[in-house]
C-alpha cells in the first residue's frame, strides 16, 4: 500500500507513541493541524486510523492506529531503515558518532513550567538548565520553552508522561488525585539536601516511578505559603465563610477546617477572579504577588507561613530519561542536589525583598496571638495529615517516618 510520506509519519508517531490528541501530532511531526487533520481524514477513510472522543473529556479527540494500520506501517519499516541505512552509508564511524552526540544533545531537555515565565519564581530555572549543561559538557541542554503560555498547567504532567515534553517544573497539585500521597510533599520537616541521604527521595522517585514519571527533586524551596485576603483578619476565627483561591489539595484540607471555602483557580486566572470579586484572597508564598498584579486586590497577609517544603517538583519522561548513560542520570541528580542548595539561599533573599516591597505599596502584615499562631499552623500539617491518614492509610508509617524529625 503506497501512502505520502506526512501518513507514514503520523503511523510511525502511532505506532510509537499510542493514541494522540490532533494538536500532540502537530507538535511530533512538526506540521500544522489543519494538515494534521487532513492527513488524519485520509488515513481514517482508509481504515488505518480511528477518531474518537476521549472518556475523562468529550470535547477531547484522540487518534488511534487501528490493526490495519498497524501492519501498513510494520510492512514499510523495513524498507524505510534501508533507505536511511543507505542515505547514511557515506559517513564514516566517526562521523556517526558525532551525529549520534548531536542528535541525543538536540533530543532532550524540553521543559515547560506551570507557572509564567513573567513569574519571578520562574527565574531560579535557567540555572537549572545551565548547571546541567555544564556538568555534563554540554551534552545535555536544556529548552524552557516557558509556561502555561506552551502547555497549560493541567496538561503538563500528561505531557510528560506521553513524550510531548522531555520534563517539566511543575507542583504536586496538578497530579496528586492521581497518588494522593504527593500531598504529603509538603509536610516534610527536612531539608530537600537531607531528603536525599534519609530514603525520602528514594520513596517519593519510587512513587512517581508508578505514575509514570522521573522524579528530579524540588525546585522551590523555603518558600512558605500565606493567606492573603482583601480585608483585616485579625483570628482564624474571621477566615470562616471567606471564598479564598486555592490550587492545591493540602491547602484545601486547611481552608476547609478553618472554616473557608476553597476555589480552585489556575495561576492565570487569579487576577481576573479577584478583580470580579469571585474570591476575597488566596494562598501563595511571597515571591510573584506583586508581580503577577494580585497585590493590587488584597493589602493584607497573615504573617504566619505554613508548608515551606513546598511541593513544586522538577519530573522527567521515563523515556527521555533513559536516553541517557548511567553516569549522565547521576550527574544530572548531583547537579539537581546543588542546586536545591543553591535557591534555598535565593528564596531567603528574594522574600526579604518581597517584604519590603509589599510593605511599601502598604501591603498590611498582620500577626495573631502567640496562642492563636500556634493553633493556625498546627492546623495547616494536622488537616492534611488526617486526610492523608484516610487516603492511604498503608503508606502512612513509612511517610510519617521519613517526613518527621525524630
């Protein structure tokens, strides 16, 4: 059967990768949709593929290589890698050794970040990027190819795990109702450098590892969360009744005990939520309020922080991490290490800054009793540490162990 070379790729893309949304094989062959959708069209009237709507998401179309197409494209493999064999017969071993360098160094490092790439939170990535490009000789780079702006923030982790995306600076937050545990991410009472020498790590990469992901490490860090509302708040007790925007499954557990409602709003949308008056507050750290244009809509911030473990995580696709050799995953790792070392120092700095900042665009700081602070923080670890409890109650020893200083 004689097809163009666009249906070939689109098979092959199939065939590799399983079932695919439209615009996830515009971006893997490189072509426009409405020529993906073209292609699709005609190698659906032949029979080789199938449309349908996805289960989680009707709206959603996804494209699969059906048993015909599958044996198409099995039957012209062969004649395919003969073609390249050929057409790369004039090089010589070291020649394809130096393709084979270039090609793995254009291969990888494709990440996306749930939050704006505006966002100041977002400028500890690039070094990152560098710190592994130096480590291993410029092997390995690394592409930020920015923020929601690329791939929204709910499609990230998916993104990953199907290969759209080499990895992503992301937060538990998008993928723990698929692994409740993650929640637990921000309850850790150590350091991320300690996490690593006290089976933390080797727990949660395991956990990630089910999901279908590479756990990195952390990439905020020392960077507590804080309610901020568009009124005084002067007890926990005058939080309840209050609608305040959340993204995150372990701030929800907090909000509900104290007697708040949470609202779930992507990063994106906050501005516009405050601005109509659909919540009167949020909870974020310090660092990218002002930034972001949200100061402008609440003045004042409970001076008492909570989960400064933060859950933001750097994952990988499996695949693309298995491009590389032993030594180059482990020194990637090393290189992650130091460098949870070296933002734990610029978050300290920034947030100092951000104090001032906000102080003086009259930003209020407002701070409870002694009794009452206690109470309020104690709640922020026990509600997620009940829910946690009830969730998955069989990893619980094991979390609590590593988790909590003895």
């Amino acid at each position: 059967m004689r097809i163009s070379l666009a249906q070939f790729t689109v098979l092959s893309s199939l065939r590799s990768l399983g079932p695919l949304r439209p615009r996830d094989l515009s971006r893997k062959i490189l072509s426009t949709s409405g020529n993906v959708t073209q292609v699709v069209s005609r190698l659906e009237a032949d029979g080789l593929v199938v449309r349908s709507r996805s289960e989680d998401d009707r709206r959603v179309v996804i494209v699969t290589i059906t048993e015909k197409g599958l044996r198409t494209i099995e039957e012209l493999l062969p004649a395919f890698f003969r073609a390249v064999e050929k057409e790369f017969g004039v090089f010589t071993d070291q020649d394809l050794d130096t393709y084979a360098t270039l090609s793995r160094k254009l291969g990888l490092g494709k990440f996306v970040s749930f939050l704006a790439a505006s966002n100041p939170l977002t400028t500890v990535i690039p070094s990152w990027a560098q710190r592994v490009t130096d480590v291993t000789d410029g092997l390995i780079t690394i592409s930020w190819k920015g923020g929601p702006e690329e791939i929204g923030p709910t499609e990230q982790m998916e993104a990953v795990v199907r290969g759209e995306v080499d990895g992503a600076f992301i937060a538990t937050s998008w993928y723990e109702s698929l692994a409740r545990e993650m929640q637990a991410m921000s309850l850790s009472e150590h350091t991320p450098w300690d996490e690593r020498e006290n089976g933390y790590f080797e727990f949660f990469s395991a956990r990630h590892a089910k999901l279908g992901l590479v756990y990195l490490g952390r990439w905020l860090t020392n960077l507590p969360f804080f309610i901020w509302t568009d009124r005084p708040v002067r007890t926990p007790s005058e939080l309840k009744g209050l609608r305040l925007r959340t993204r995150t499954g372990h701030a929800d557990c907090f909000l509900r005990e104290l007697g708040a409602e949470p609202v779930s709003v992507d990063p994106g949308g906050v501005k516009q939520a405050l601005e109509a008056g659909e919540v009167s507050g949020f909870l974020f750290p310090l660092v990218g309020v002002a930034e972001e244009g949200w100061a402008d809509h609440v003045k004042y911030i409970i001076d008492h922080g909570f989960y400064a473990s933060q859950n933001a995580t750097i994952i990988m696709n499996p695949k693309s991490w298995a491009k590389l050799t032993a030594n180059q995953q482990r020194t990637v790792i090393e290189a992650t290490a130091d460098f949870e070392r070296q933002i734990d120092s610029t978050f300290k700095q920034m947030q100092k800054l951000e104090r001032r900042k906000l102080k003086a665009m009259g930003v209020e700081f407002v701070r409870f009793t002694p009794e009452d602070s206690l109470a309020y923080t104690s709640l922020s670890q026990d509600s997620v540490w009940r829910f946690l409890e009830a969730q998955v109650p069989e990893l619980m020893p094991e979390i609590r162990r590593l988790s909590q200083r003895k």
